[in-house]
C-alpha cells in the first residue's frame, strides 16, 4: 500500500514516515510539508495519506484527498460538528473513499476504555488515576474524563446506583475530582509519560487496566492500523475504535 | 427467587448461604447437607439450587432437581465430559429448566480472560504472572494456564508469530514457564491470596490487566449472578462468563 | 516468653492469642477481659503483657503491670503527652521495666513511610496514592498524612524546593489534597482493605514503594515483634519503628 | 565545579555532556573522544572528570587524571580486582583525589536494593520480578541478581530460613530462577526499558519496591551526584550507593 504523509517534517510525521517505511506492506511515496506541492500525492500514486498538520490547512489537505480519491488517516485536531459535516458531504460525492479522524491513535488508550466500559456494570465500585509528567497543563486528562464518562453510561445503563462512600471528614481534594460520579485522580510526576489506571472493585475482589505510554511513538501501531483499514471502510470514521474488532 | 443450597454447612456453601440472604431480590429457603432429605428443596418451593457440595454426591442431586424442575447452580468440581453428557440427557427431557456448571465463579478472573483474549491480536509481546500464597501446590495456576490457552489461540488467529524474546544466556526458569508459546510466572507470597497480571506490550506502549482477589467471599457475586440468570438459560451451560453480556 | 492478653475476647485481642499461641518462643499463660481479675497475670507468671483494651482503663492495666515488674506492649488509643509523661514517671520509679505504645503495629507501613523519607531527598516529584474500603470515614489516611509530613519533611531538609507542577487548568480535587506541600489522593473501592503507593520520580525514572494490608491481621508480626523486644528497651518507647534494626 | 567528559560524542557521554551544561554548579569545560588530545583536560581546568569509554583505554585515562589531581567519576566497564589494585595503588600516591567506579549510576536501583535488604529479614516470603525490553540478551538482569544476592545475605544474617513454598506439581520454569535461595522471574515485553519489583510477604500483608527506568538518561541524576560527591571522598571508591547519605 503506497503512504503519503502530509506535516511529514512535524515530530509526529517524521515517526509516522518512520514507521510507514519500516512495517510490512506499506511504501512511504510522498513526504510534503508546509510550502510544498500537495499534487506530488497523485504523481507518486498514494493510496492512502496520513494527515498530522494542522486545523488551519487540514480541511484543504482533505478535500484534496477526496476528490482525487485517495483516503486519509488523519491525527489533526480541531474537527467539530460542522467540519464533520462538510466532509461527510464530500465523501457523499466519492463513494469509496474512506476517511478516519482519530482523536486518540493510542491502541492501548482504546482498549483500555472499552475494558473498562464493559467491566463497569459488574463492580460496585470504580474509581480512576491518571499520571502524567509535571509539565502537562491540565488535570485530569482527557483520556481519563472520557473514561469516566463511559464507565458513567455502563452504570446508569446497568441500572447502578452511586458508588459506595462513607468519608465524612476530609482534607478537601482529597476524594479527586468528581465526572459524571466516578472519583478521577491524577498525579504529575517527573520522569513519567502518559499513564492511567481503572481501579473496580466488588466484594473481596478487585480488577485493575492499566496503560502505560511509555515513549511518544506508541501513536504509530494504531496510524498503522488505520492506514491498512480505512480502505475498507468508506465514508467518515470518527474514532480509531471503530476499526479495531474487539468481539 | 426462592433458593436452596446443597452443601450448606461447608465453607463454600455457609458463604453462599450468607449472600443469598443479604441479596436484593432472593431468599434462603432451604440449606441441605450431607444426611438431610433432599425433598426439602421441593417442600420449599425452591425455584433455583446452588451445590457445591462433593463429586460423589453432586449427580444425584442435579438427577433430582432436573426432574423437580428446580434449576442449579454448581460449582462442585469433577465434571468429566461423560457426566456433562449425561446431564445433556436429562435436560433434554426436561425443557426450561437450566444448569450452570462453572469452573470458576470469579468474575474479575472470567473479565481478565476474556480482556487479555481481546488484546492479545494488537500487541507484540505478551506475558502472565500469577500471584498466589506459599500453600498451593501446583504452579502455574489453573487461570493462568487457561488463559495463557486463550491469549495464544487468540495470536494465532491473528496470524501472529511467536512473542519476541532475544535471550541467549539464562538462569534456568529466569524466562517462567511456557504455556502454548505464552511465558507464565508464578510467585508465592504470604500474605497475598490469588492474583494475576496480563502484561501486554508492544511499541512504546503496556496494557496491564490485574485481578486482585483478597478474601474467598469472592466468588458470591458470581454465584448470585449465576442463580439470577439460570431460569434464562434452559439446558446446559459451561461456564459462567456465557451468561455475561460483555460485548 | 509467657505472655499475658488484655482485651483478650475483643477482636484484636483474639487475634493477638492465637498469634502468641502460634509463634515460636512465646507461651500464652493469661487471657484477661473487663470484668475478670487482673490479678492472674502475676499468678501465671507473665513476663510481658500485650494491651488492646479501652482508653478508660489502659492506665490502670499499665499502673499495675509497671508496679509488678511485667513489661507492656500497648496497642489501645488515647495516648496524649500527659499520660506519656504519667506513664514516664511510672516507669522513672521501676528500672528495667520496659512499655512499648504503638499507634501502628503494621511493620510493613512503618518501613513504607521510613523508605519514603529517605527516598525523597533524591526525587524531584513524589505524590502519596491511599486505597481503602468505601466504609472508612476520613481521608486521606492517617498514615497518608504521616507519611506526608515525613516526606516533607526530608525535601525542606535536604533543600529542596516545591515539587514541579504546571497545571493550569484543573477540575477540583483532581490534584489531590495537600498536605504539607505533598499531593495525597484517596480511593474508595470495594473489596480493598487498607493500601498506600508512594510514587517518586525523577528525570528518566521512578521510584514506587507499596504496602498492601490484605487482612485485619496483619498487626500480629509486629506485635509480636514488640513482644520479643520489649524486655531489651527499658523506659518508655513510642512507635514500633524504634524496635525494629533499620540501618 | 568544572567538568571534563571522556568519550563525549558515545551515546551515555553526550547525554553527560548535556546533564553537566544544564546542572546548576557544574560546567562543562571539555569534551574528549577517541582521538582527542587528553591534554585539553588540563588547560581547561577541569576539576573532575566523567569517565565513560572502553576498557581498552579507561586505565590510561584515570592514570592521567590521578597524576593530575583531576577527580573521576567512571561508568566504563571491565573492572576486576586487579585493575581496582592498581587504581588504589595511583592513589595512595595522590591524597585528595577521589576516584569513584560504579557499575550502576540509577540512583533508583540503589536506593530499591537498599530497601529490598533492609525490609529483607520482616517479612516470610520475598521474591523478584524484572521486566525488560525483548531486545535483552540476559536473564535474569544483573540488578535482579545483585538483588537477590543482598536479600538473601540479610536473611540469613537474621537468621531466616528457606522461603515458605508447597508447590509440588510445577510447569519448568513456573517458579522462576533460583539466585541464592531467592526466586526470581523475567518478563520481556516491547515497549517496556528496564524495570524491577521486589515483592515481599508476611501474614496479612506485603511490601513492594519498584523500579521504573523509562529512559536512558535515567542514569543522569546519578552521574551528576557523583560528579558533586567525589571530591569530598578521596581514594577509590567503588559504588554510588557510597556516596548516597540514606540513614
């Protein structure tokens, strides 16, 4: 399968150029970045492009793609209800071309959710803990607010109550944050990456998932896995979830 | 749901009573041992049976609730295929009526089984250490063994090829165990009771899935949703995790 | 050794029988409760009391035991400097008799929080992770305060400055409380007992150090422990950590 | 302090190189590589050197700097016992100068050895669980060795017999590798770097002191402690744990 990859000279494409060349069956053809020519993607005969740029051009990129039908992967951010809906028009007009918008190409992210999701109904209690280097800006990340909101939905689905807590006396902070009732911690500490832990527990029992993103690379097995797929699934995608089959 | 137990005055089945008594929607209306008239379970009205109780005795007593109607619950161990088929006899002449006979009634252990199966197919590297007090006597434990049978069978279907592993100079049993191509490794620790980690690794990334179980109160949960979804379930079924609705 | 039990009937009193009975070199000889005559230590010849009792009557217990020469191992609460000092003008008045006053007889938590302290002079991050059972009423832990302290502590002592942090934009509670400078975070979590994380880091690296209390009784090592080097520690010693050889 | 780097353009001593230039008190004043004239050491006034190089050439360079008054701090390999006899030798001719040799610079892996041994006599049961990058040719690693080898001198200097183990039917290798009475297990799984867990028991609870080492410049903190340290401990000393105030 011939790969270009578009913000090829980015931190992230450069790993993603990397990548494309060393796994079987994909050919790196086309690396293009800001100021070059995005028509050597037809010359070199891309099939599918990896789009790590950036909100302001990512729409031109991709409607270049489409309409001269070569599928995209793509890890930029910015996408709201209405560039979904643009691009849903486009693909209407180029029936098998496939596009995956993917917040998140962390494999080990997404399985992790879904673990948790599906383990959810069954523990009375559930609790998270993320941890992450001292640099990072916000807390608790993303990845953890959307855990809690899925293990939020499988309780309500479940016909579950609020999680068992008797603390009356506490040091404020002390219990977390709270998301959609599910307790989130997160710890800033030096020396780590990106981590995260789903505690559940029932009686005399406890089940813990855990993920550990060790080094930034962790994002190219699941760009790969988007690159080998989207061909198969024409039309918009929107999460990397949806290509992986889990049952 | 009106419950009995066979087996009532063992560890097991004290336990067993316990939790059907404190349970939301079932109530305890027969316990029956060894020398009590089993036609109590009739007298009662019990509509579900829980036995764990002893290979000698366990099918007399699922003879006799399958021809009263009365369905069961069984973790009592020595089922051979023979004595399933046997019990496949019975039931055939009794429609409606269902029998759960479970290896393990632990639902964290049945999760992390199926979660590690789930995963197996995206990552390179995949590795299981059980935990358990200095007292048992087998190594690996069942579970791990089990589900070292499962991650594999799962990587094959995958298309997967063997796990990689450089090591060219070892102690004997540094590398654990190899179950169907999987390494096992098992500790032995006062104070712990059974445990089990899954760690699964490929590029830059770990998926860890653990199951903690810390008191033999454990396995209630699973026996409580085993007796709420029996009548469900006519015939025979093997296994508890075929009762829960994971995907 | 012949030991003597007060509170002998209580729960942790029972405990602290059956571990006395068990162990090599120490003979229960007194089981003493409210209401019986604590006249029988002296009759069965105890050579060292063990006291889990109330506050109402741990000072009458311990005026009779220092007043006969029977050295005390004391785990029952109420401990303020005025009885500290009571106890030390006792003891002032009967050389060679030794009491131990203990607010944690879990060795493993003494040398988790020991560990910490001398660890934190060398991290640039640590943050301290609780887990208990949803029934407990404060938090964090009392030993996850101490802890706290004590990590705090080292850092001020060795110069160091706040541990690095650059969220700006934070859910409440999502960083924990502060005790001291020194994030803490407490779960709830059905099917836990009692369990602390101290995470360290530093660049490239981290430094974890764990206490899982896994069943109530957990203290008897270190009672017995005091038991044994009671009688080499005249006077009055409080806290376990002075008994036990850590350099 | 000014520092010189020998094998400055290797992979471990250019990251030296930038650990020196950021640390505050240390500057870097001279950069030597194969080839390089070992004079510059001289004119550039370095007070301490860091030495990581080849066996080949790592003796002619500490004889040079001990001649000069100059201080090492050496991560070379290749040092036995004759060569530390011949180093001891140049420096009994050299009062002041401190030469430091240490096989491991991760201030973590002391520090969890450290604590592995003193925790070593409280506790049953005790084993070692390393976890490394499948590219590793050796297992188990030579810190789960040294480990096991503390560990079991501190138990027997208490006195400790054999760990507690009933396992009587065991797959090869289930139990691991046995280091001097100690188990000790393994893993090698992609995406991990170097890690350990020593995990120790005792009735109703356990410890657990883990090493993660997510980078290789997790060797940085300890180069510069010894760079920091050597000037004040004159003659050889062979150890980072050494230099390291822990009690």
């Amino acid at each position: 399968m011939k790969v270009g990859v578009l913000g090829a000279r980015g931190k992230v494409g450069a790993e993603v150029c990397r990548a494309v060349e060393e796994a079987a069956g994909t050919e790196l053809v086309a690396r293009v970045d800001a100021g070059d020519d995005i028509g050597v993607l037809v010359e070199s005969g891309a099939e599918v492009v990896v789009d790590f740029t950036h909100p302001d051009v990512v729409m031109d990129n991709l409607r270049f793609c489409v309409e001269h039908g070569i599928h995209a992967v793509v890890g930029t951010t910015g996408f709201d209800e209405e560039r979904l809906a643009t691009l849903r028009g486009w693909l209407a007009d180029a029936p098998g071309v496939g596009v995956l918008v993917a917040p998140n190409f962390s494999i080990g992210a997404i399985l992790m959710m879904r673990f948790a999701a599906a383990a959810a109904s069954f523990y009375e209690s559930v609790e998270i803990v993320e941890l992450h280097h001292p640099d990072k800006a916000d807390a608790p990340s993303g990845t953890a607010r959307r855990t809690a909101e899925l293990v939020a939905a499988a309780r309500r689905e479940a016909g579950l109550g609020p999680v068992p807590d008797a603390t009356s006396t506490s040091l404020d902070g002390a219990r977390g944050a709270d998301v959609d009732g599910i307790r989130v911690h997160g710890l800033r500490i030096r020396g780590l990456v990106a981590h995260q832990e789903v505690v559940l527990g029932g009686v005399g029992e406890t089940l813990t998932i855990r993920h550990d993103s060790l080094d930034r690379s962790s994002f190219s097995p699941g760009v790969l896995a988007g690159v080998r797929a989207v061909a198969a699934h024409p039309g918009l995608t929107v999460g990397l979830e949806h290509y992986l089959d889990l049952d």
